[in-house]
C-alpha cells in the first residue's frame, strides 16, 4: 500500500471516505459497532478507509470498508449490487491482495442475521 503524495487525490479519497460514512448501511453501522474503539480481540480498525496503489503508471484508490493495519485485512460488506459486479470485485481483491492485504468478505444479510458468526469468522483471520 503506497501512501499518496498527490493532494488532489488525497482529497479525493478523504471526500469519498466521509460521504461513505455519513450514508453506511446497516450492516456495516452494526458491524461497526462491534469493531470500533478495539472492540475486537483489541485491534485498531478504520472505517471506509482509502488503500491507494499504482496502476500502470495512474495512482488511484480503492476504499475498504474495514481495515486492519495491524493484520493487514481489509473486511468488505457486500450489499445486493454486488451480485452483478462479481468481476470487478473480483478484480478489486486482487489487487488488494498484490499490496499484502488479505480481503475476506460477508453478504448484508450475514451481517444482520447473524453478527457472532461473523466475528468469529473475523476472530480467525485475526489469530495465528
């Protein structure tokens, strides 16, 4: 993960991130819950956070919904519009994957229907 020395991208990605959490969903607002303020097995994480990487030359960025600097693992929440981009997330955590970051991901409904079995499952990704 490279940090950005282009401003302009920078506030690009920092605008994003907070319109992001103004308008989370309700999974993420409850998964939020049992993650922020080391919650969770006391590890840092950060909401919609910008991971910015170098594309054939053109910086950009991908925002996580949940990272983990410590553990290097980014938590996506998948709402139903992600049934018709599974290319391009497929794409997107590849590319995650190539900056050292392991992405694990979760449907809403898992989220919402059953929150224990998802930090469980985080809980794994998080211990040796």
């Amino acid at each position: 993960m490279s940090l950005s020395k282009n401003p302009k991208l920078i506030l690009v990605a920092q605008t994003l991130c907070r319109e992001l959490r103004k308008n989370s969903t309700k999974a993420e607002d409850r998964l939020w819950q049992r993650l922020r303020n080391r919650k969770l097995l006391s590890k840092k994480f950060y909401r919609q956070f910008p991971l910015f990487y170098d594309l054939l030359g053109i910086e950009t960025f991908y925002i996580a919904d949940f990272y983990c600097f410590e553990n290097k693992l980014v938590i996506e929440i998948d709402g139903g519009y992600h049934a018709n981009q599974i290319d391009k997330d497929a794409l997107r955590t590849e590319v995650i994957n190539l900056l050292g970051i392991k992405v694990i991901r979760f449907k809403n409904e898992e989220v919402l229907k059953d929150i224990n079995k998802v930090l469980q499952q985080i809980e794994k990704e998080l211990t040796p």
